[in-house]
C-alpha cells in the first residue's frame, strides 16, 4: 500500500491556547484511521489542517506527495464537516450537476454520471428533491455523491454518526469499508467509540490537542471488548461509548 498521507510535527495553535501540538502519523492507501477523542480535543482543527483549511504554523503535511493546496491534492481529497451545507435552493441532481461540472466533468456524462453518483449512495428517488429539505443523514450522502463524482481518494469525515439513527450508521459504515477495499482512504474524527471500533483498522487517540497513543482495531471478536474497555479509561471516559 502507498503512502497517502503523512504528518510530521504540525502545530496550529489559536489565541485562546487550544489547537494541536506535534501531531505526527501517516495513513496508506485502503486505510480507514479513526481519530478518536472528547469534544476539543484537536479532531478538527487536525482534519481541517491535512485539507488545506487552516495553515499549519509549524512541521509540514504531506499529501499524495506534495502540500495540501495544490490542485492535485484538492482533487483527491474531500472533507465532509459534522454539519453537511448543500445549496437549499438547489435540488439534489442541480447541486450535483453544479459539482460535476466544478470536477471537469464532460457536459455529454452529466446526467449519467449524476445518476450513477445517486444509485452510488442510494439516493436515486431523491434527484428532483431541493437540497435544503434533506435530513442529516441524506445531505451528507450526497457529500458523498459529490465525492464520488470528484473521484476522491481521501475522504475526512468530522463527526459522521452525529444525528444518524442506526440504520443510517450501518449503511454509512459498509460504504466507507468498501470504499476502503477500492484503495480510498479514510479519517473519521469521532467521539463514537462503536463506530470507530465497526469500521476503522486503526486508531488515533488524541487529547488535548496531543497524540497520547495509536492502536490497531482488533480483528479477533474475542479481544473487542477488552480492548474498547481498555481504550475508555485510555481517554478517561471522555468517549461515547454505545
């Protein structure tokens, strides 16, 4: 597997004191890496960081080999935020054609390619519906979509499972592992001790705006459990556990 993505000692502090402190660690291709911590632990100031939205003040992130804010790096990289933003106005294909065509997507493919986006995630019903009378739960597939379209390789999904019901949860889990499969990588930033465990094969705890430990998800039924208990008073308790 080929390296991805790398972080070598970055640092990104606010006035206020909070941020992240020589955060350092790498993710491969086919990879699904949870970022695992309480509320302001430095989650997403980290992804926001690896995408290019904040500058980082010192160390460097590398991104399929290069700095976040070339054009390669945007194109292969998406960063879905905990609250999902469409164009309200917009129904579900016309936000999706607008993306396509922000992705140099061919005007003869639009319409097939859009289509092929929604079969992607499920969302074929929901063309002619106007983007900002989605659920959660939908606006965020349709991130997803875009992604899809985009032909991302590196997905960072800040607080993915927030106002999901279980259903939406399972779906959203057997997606990203696919997408794995296919050799896409994933950062899910999370407080969800459960999801982290179904889907990811490592983990990253951090606190305080510092890396206290990573660990490799268990594949073996019979270690989970003492290995999520173990995790919990890792963190302190400052972790949803499901």
């Amino acid at each position: 597997m080929c390296q991805m993505l790398t972080l070598n000692n970055i640092v990104k502090q606010y006035e206020n004191g909070d941020g992240i402190n020589n955060i350092s660690f790498s993710v491969k291709s086919g990879e699904i890496v949870g970022l695992l911590g309480a509320n302001g632990a430095g989650k997403t100031t980290t992804l926001r960081c690896i995408c290019g939205l904040y500058s980082v003040e010192e160390g460097e992130v590398n991104l399929f080999g290069s700095s976040p804010n070339t054009n390669q790096s945007r194109k292969l990289t998406v960063f879905i935020p905990d609250s999902p933003y469409l164009y309200p106005t917009l129904t579900v294909a016309e936000h999706l054609q607008f993306k396509a065509k922000a992705f140099g997507v061919p005007k003869s493919e639009l319409r097939a390619k859009v289509q092929e986006a929604l079969k992607e995630v499920n969302l074929e019903s929901y063309a002619d519906r106007p983007s900002g009378n989605l659920s959660r739960g939908q606006k965020q597939r349709i991130l997803l979509a875009a992604a899809y379209l985009q032909e991302a390789s590196l997905y960072l999904l800040d607080e993915p499972t927030v106002g999901l019901d279980i259903p939406s949860k399972q779906w959203l889990a057997q997606w990203l592992k696919k997408n794995a499969e296919n050799q896409k990588s994933v950062i899910i930033s999370s407080h969800s001790l459960d999801f982290v465990m179904e889907t990811a094969n490592r983990v990253i705890l951090i606190q305080q705006g510092k890396i206290i430990n990573l660990h490799t998800v268990p594949t073996q039924e019979t270690l989970l459990e003492p290995w999520r208990k173990a995790i919990i008073r890792e963190l302190g308790g400052h972790i949803e556990d499901e």
